[in-house]
C-alpha cells in the first residue's frame, strides 16, 4: 500500500507539517531510508540528529522534536504511530484461493472462502478453516481442527487433532500446537501415560513465535486468550491459560495448569512451576523462577528464583555483592570482641595494638 | 474402546460398587464428565464433593471416598488406575498399511507389515521399519535408520541417517534425532569441526516431546533407555545417556557424554554441563545447574545454580533473604563494638545514649 | 575418502612413525577402532593405555604418548589433528545436481550447477542459489532468498523470504531463519506490532544446530557473521549481530540489537537482554544471564545471574554456601556484645558463663 503524508495523518488522526502530497511507501530505520521512506523519533532519542533531518518522505516526531522545515506527523506517540502505520502500509496478507496441487486436503475438510493452501500442506478429516486463511508450505492440519477467519500459517506448523484457532491467529514456522502433555504416573517400575485428551483453544488476534510448543489439556483446555503475544521457543503445557494481551518473551516455560491473567508480561527464560498464578498486569523479568502453587501479585514488577519484588531482588542481590565485606567486618568483629572480652576493664585500648 | 464398569474393574484388579453394567467409552474431568465418562478422586484431592457424585458412568475413587448411592471403582491408587483405564480405552493406534501417494520411500527401504505411511513422509534408503510403525504427514526418516515395531512418529519429526528405535517409540512433531552434536577445536583463527559420526539408539517405549533435539554421538552412541520419558524443547547433546524410566521436563538441556541413570527425575530448564553424572532415582528441581564433572547423588532433591540438597538450598535461600537483617545486625554491632572499645570502663553504659 | 598413514601425516604437516601404508578409511573412538580406524591421544588423557597401543589402522598423539611400537602420527595438536583428518575422510558433501520431483521450484527461481533438491522441497520465487547446494528433504526457501556456494540445509530448515547465506552456510532441521521479531507497543488496550521488515544474513561457514530460530530484523538486519557456529534451541533476536568464530551453546537466548563480538564463547542457556555487547573473546559460562544494555568485556570469563567475572563469582557463591555460618557468628556477636554492654567493666569474664 502506500499514502500520502496527508492520508496516512488523518489514518493516524494526528496533525502534519511541511509537504503532505509526499508518497509514503516504506517504513525504514533512518540509516536505511529514502525518499519512500517513514521513519519516527522519540523524545526520549539519544545521539545527534542531523539538522536537516533524515532522508525520507516524512518523519513522525513528538511535539518540538521536528524543525520546521522538516516534513512530520505530529504525535504524542511516535513509535505507537509508526507501528500503525506500518499495518497500514503492509497490510496482513489475506488468502485468495490459491490452492496448491500438492497439497492433501481431505475430502470432507471445508475450506472458506479464500483460503490459501500452499505446497506440501496436509489437511485432515473434518477440519474446518474460515475466511481467508493462508496456509504455508508444509503446513499439517490434523482432523477436527477448527481454524477461524483470516489466520496466517507458516511453513512447517503442526496442528494436531481437535485443536481450534479463532480469527486472525498467527503461527509461526514450527509451532506445534496440541502435541501431549507431559503427565505420567509411577506404578513403581515404570511411568504410565497420565491421559492427555483435551483440547486446545487459541482466541482472536494471538500471535505466536517459531518452534514454540503448546500442549493440549490433559483432560480440559489449554487457551491462550484474546491478543496474547508468544515470542520463539516457548512452553506452553497443558491446561495452562494466558490471559488476553499478556507477551511471553523466548524461551520461557510454563508447566501444567498455570494461570496468567490479563495483560501480565512476562520475560524471556522465565520458568513456572505447574498450578502458578500471575495476576492481572504484573511484570516477571527474565529468567525468574515461579514456584508451583506460587500467586504473583498485581501491580508490582518480579525478578530472580525465586521471584521477588523487584526493589527487595535489587537490594539483595546488592547485599550478595558485599557478602566479602560482610564477612570481613564479621571476622573483624569476632576479633575486637575477643579483645574485648579478654581486657573488658583494661585501661588500654585493647584493639589499638592489633591495627597499629 | 468402551468397557462396562465391571470389565474394567476387572482388567485393573480392583473391586466395584454400584452398577457394574453402565458403559464407560471415555475418561472425563469432573466438569466436562457425562454419563459415558470415567472420572476419578483422590484422598488428597481438595475441594467440595457433591453429595450426588461426579455426572459420570462410575468413578475410581480412594477406599471410603466414594458415598454407597456412587458407582465406584474402589482403589488404593485412583489416578494410576485412572491413567490405566485410559490405556485401555485409547489404545496406542497402530498402523494398518495405509500409504499415502504422495509420499517418497527408497525402493531399497523395508518396511514392516501393517506400517502406515502419511502425506509427504519420506524414508531414505535402506532404512527399516518394524510392524505397524505409523509415520504421520512429513516425517522424514534418514537412510539406514532402523525402526522396531509400532513406532508413532508425529508430524514433521526428522531422524538424520543412522538413527535407531527400538519397540513403541513415540516421538512428537518437530522432533530431530542424530544431528551433529556441538564440538570444535579451535585452532588459532577458526573453529574447526570435531568430527560427529556417532549414533543414536532410543530404546522401547521412549517418548520424546515436541521440537527436542537429540544429537548424534561424535565417536560413541547418545542413548536414551528403557522407559524414560522426555518434555518438549530439551536439548540432548552427543554422546549423552539417558537411564531407564528417567524423566526430564520441558526446556532442560544437558551437554555431552552426560549420565542420568535409571528413574532419576529431572524438572525443568535445567542445564547440565558435560560429563556429570546423576546417580539413580535422584530428583533435580527446576532451573537447577549441574557444572561439569559433577556427581549428583542418589538418595536427594537437589536445587539451585549449582545444585545443593534442597534442604541446604532452602535453608540458604531464606538467609539470602535476610542479608538486609544481617547487614543492619552488623552494622549496629559495629558501632556497638566501637562505643566498648572508646569507653572500655567507662562507668555508664555507652550504648544506652544512641538507643536512647 | 581414505588415506595412508603416510599420505595423512603429510596432509597434516606432521611426521609419522610405523606403518605409513596403512589404509584409514575413518575416524573412532578407542572402543569402536579397528585395523581401518585413526585414533587420538592427548596428553592430559586420564586412563590406562594399553601398553600395545589402539586396535587401530594408526593414532594421532602427542610427542612422547606413543609407543614405539605404534604406528602414530605425531602432533602438537592431536585434537585438531584429528578433527582436521575427520574433515578430509570426511569431506562435506556437495551437490551434484539431483532434483526430486516432488520439490516445487518456482519458475523464476535460479540455480546454481550441481545444486540437489530433496523431496518435498519448495522454493521460493526469484530465490537464488548459488553451486552445489544441497536441500534435503522439506526444505523451504521463501520469495526473493539468495544462497550462495555449498551450502546445505538438513530437512525441514525454513527461510522466510528474503534471508541472505553466504558461502558453506550449514542450517540443521528445523532452524527457522527470518521469523518476525518479537515488538509490540501497547496503545493502552492492545498490543500492536512493530514492524519486522528487515533482514537476515548468514555469514560464510557458519553452522546452527537443530530448531534454532534466528528472527529477521525489525527495520534493519539480523547478521551471523563468518565461522559463528551455534548450537540446537538458540534464539537469536532481532537486529542481533554475532561476531565471527562466535560460539554459542545450546538453549541461550539473545534480545534485540545486542551484539556478540568476534571470538566470543557462550555457554548454553545463557540469557542476554536487549542491547547488550559482548566485547571481543570474552567467555561467558552457562546459564548467565547478562542485563539489557550491559557491556561485558573482554578477556575475562563470566558467570552467574546478573554477570559478574568467574573470580569475583566464585567467591561470592563460596561466602553464599557460608551464609548460615556468618548468621550463626552475628547472633553469637550479638550476644557477646550485649554481655559486654552489661558488664563494661565487669571483674569477672562475662561471656565464659555462657561458654560453660
């Protein structure tokens, strides 16, 4: 797509300086932009910027930050702006029917309107996908999934049977979603499958990174709800919920049953032990470690394994850098003490001899 | 499959109360339970019980749990024999010789009898497959590559060439057997490959979660025995050994030639570097570190980066959350020792004026 | 391949004693040599050696290790040596033009000569590649990809559009390379994507193990520069810039536009926030966790969570494991001083009471 400076302010409802009939074609970072490009700045930006600004159609800036000779959008929000304007100028692509001749579709499948199929894409029995649905090579479609509208498959996603996507879900090449959970019972010489026969469910607008893993409930639903952001290489185990607009950074592990509430963001490496609770909002640094059983409270920011308080983790892990210190002064005072002790009326300060 | 409550009190050797004719064709939480459904309840199990009991066929249920209007399974072990029942109500499926047309087999390949072969699989030559494997939609199995009998490999699973299965391996989507292990020698200006030609042998009834990797030995064999049970997203580097029954969670990852034996417990990302060894049945927490080299011994629970005994771990993890109290402890008795020292006989109590 | 003793030894550069006709026709461990092996002994080898050498066609040793009666190579180096004898009996395979008929090419795709194209391969539109190439099976090369010479890429390796390799770039299954990076802004309601329209590029001779994901940049390029090697399970963000001969161990993650100079060594599960810099050949150890924006500099090892120098570390964690003991020694300092207070000038000693 492209738009006129002119066009895409009044998308983005904000005002405009300099020349509005330039085209915009591009996003770019300043060191790679030209005269298509959009860029943005800050007002927290650090480091020198040129006078003559940068090379491109248009800048979004804050307020104060464009001189007046520059060509901007005005924005209390610069970089909110420039994300919506790139979803403005590359619009999700939408399916348009394509289906390639190598693909496996099952005969009673039913594909909506629009559904993109590309090479090596395998659709089992009874799957159901909506509207302009674009599935990429190599894609595996197990039987009984049900897919909404306008979700976007990559290359090499594996759906195992049963599992459902609501509208406009992304999977990125990899992610395999539905696979078993990992649940076993010991009957004293060897483990014994726990059943693992529920469901997975994936709401609207969730986005999901490469070779993530999201487990099917054991017994019930695994969900990831509403807009929820999963970064690369994650664990998702079985019947654990992600709550609507919650971002889970790479790697992280969540184990069996654990519940993140809304809009909660969670670090990268973090790990949660099963039957965890994160609630509503609140911010685990990465490489935490959450306790089985664990509530994480509303409201405050957490680091460290186990979690704390980010303030008290900060203090500590202060204090675990003078652990030298402390141990020297302790040693020290043992020492005066013990000087102490033995000339506790000695006119002589006793402990002088030993510093001089 | 569908048992009546009797059949299948019988096949777990347990007794039954109530009606023993109702239908069990499937295993259900309480709360999504219907009058086919199998459900259990444990001693421990926490919660209100409704006087009527679950909305179930029958439920298996601890001695004395169970009131007499219920029909109950009586058992010492409800959820072993849950997960027993569900063993025999969803048999593994084994393959019935379907292959599908698309996929690519070498003309020097074997497979077993009844093998099923999805869309888009393809098998390398020389490789050999036991009865009844079942190779979902693009597996890809290397040249020689053997396979014993009722293998399930999920969608997408990869073993390079020379991988070896033994009896009812199951390995989930994405899943990559014998890749090179990690080793170079550095030799001034470059890192030069050490050589990794080893193999891969995954012994009877191993199950491996989705997109673990398990690299090939460099020289020797990385083996994964009898039994053991592996999450998703671990890492299993050349030439390690896996003991029998052992169980590792989601996102561990242990470096070469490293020993876990027999019925060890190994939670989740953990790391463990090359050449340790855990010593039999010893259970290792989550996000524990193991350096290299060391021997984790039976008999314990270990915890921690490096791993302590859990007890230790926790009586120093509560004391790193006291290093505030103690920094003040030690500051006061600094000052306290430096008034003793000043006003040795001193006839008042020095301390007394900066308490006071 | 094979090679004499003789012809060995002199591709090697070193001089031989014994048998310099002997064939090898491959690398083993001890266990596994026999009259076709070569073999290695360093000298910091712990063990028996049995005093009539390796059942092997010859071994690389260190002066002084071999027998006279051995037939040996004699190296500084005998690790190298032999990894450097592993490549040439072992020679990376080249393409040599084979293509599968179940590949889907795209019309105005490129080829080099001697490219090979397994089964179920797809390429993408105007991708280019270079000679000798190899795509194993399920491979996926995206729009508008350019490979150059010799490169291969183990089954199910996918490259979103437009990633760039250079020359011997080796891409273990599963790796995801081009993936969006992980950049949301919250507009108060929901998270909106940041652009990720950048790029990746892959550096000459650099090898990433099975499942790695590496994202493309945001608006500018991922780069993995010349010789990086990286090991299975690594995310490499946005905008991250690997330096050359970097080594990277299994399951480390790294955030946006952090920057990993040349010559660096990362142990495995290793977490770096974002715009972070490791200085050139700095070694950082498993499991560390390095904060956003933190530079860790050269010539020095590192450890821990957050990174401190492997000296510094060690000692820290020593006086943690002594934690109870420095508690134990303040309440007992506590308690002297208090007697002390009470008795400044007490005749008598007055903690010996509690002493006794």
């Amino acid at each position: 797509m492209k738009y006129t400076v002119a066009q895409l302010a009044r998308l983005l409802d904000r005002s405009f300086q300099g020349d509005g009939t330039r085209q915009i074609l591009k996003i770019s970072s300043w060191e790679s932009a030209d005269s298509t490009s959009l860029v943005f700045l800050e007002a927290k930006h650090k480091g020198d910027i040129p006078p003559e600004g940068p090379m491109a159609a248009a800048i979004i800036a804050s307020p104060g930050l464009a001189a007046p000779n520059w060509t901007a959008i005005i924005s209390e929000k610069p970089k909110l702006d420039f994300a919506k304007a790139a979803q403005l100028l590359y619009p999700t692509p939408r399916g348009s029917g394509a289906r390639h001749s190598s693909a496996v579709i099952a005969a009673d499948s039913t594909l909506g309107a629009g559904v993109d199929i590309g090479p090596q894409v395998t659709i089992g029995a009874r799957a159901r996908l909506g509207e302009g649905c674009i599935l990429q090579a190599g894609v595996v479609i197990g039987d009984d999934c049900i897919l909404g509208n306008h979700c976007v498959l990559y290359p090499r996603v594996v759906l195992y049977p049963g599992v459902v996507l609501k509208d406009r879900v992304v999977l990125h090449s990899g992610v395999v979603v539905g696979g078993d959970g990992f649940g076993y019972v010991f009957d004293g010489e060897r483990q014994v499958k726990f059943p693992q026969v529920g469901g997975v469910v994936i709401e609207d607008d969730v986005e999901i990174g490469a070779n993530t893993t999201i487990d099917r409930g054991s017994l019930g639903i695994t969900r990831i709800r509403r807009g929820a952001k999963i970064d690369n290489l994650v664990q998702i185990a079985h019947n654990v919920d992600i709550g609507q607009h919650v971002v889970i950074a790479a790697q992280t592990g969540i184990s069996g049953s654990t519940v993140i509430e809304d809009f909660a963001i969670i670090g990268g490496q973090v790990g949660f032990g099963d039957h965890a609770r994160v609630e509503k909002g609140a911010i685990i640094g990465s490489k935490a470690g959450v306790l089985p059983g664990k509530i994480v409270r509303s409201g405050d920011v957490y680091w460290g394994v186990p979690v704390r308080p980010l303030r008290e983790y900060k203090l500590l892990n202060a204090l675990f850098g003078r652990l030298p210190e402390m141990k020297a002064d302790i040693d020290a005072l043992k020492q005066k003490v013990k000087m102490l002790e033995r000339h506790p009326k000695d006119g002589e300060p006793p402990i002088s001899r030993l510093k001089g």
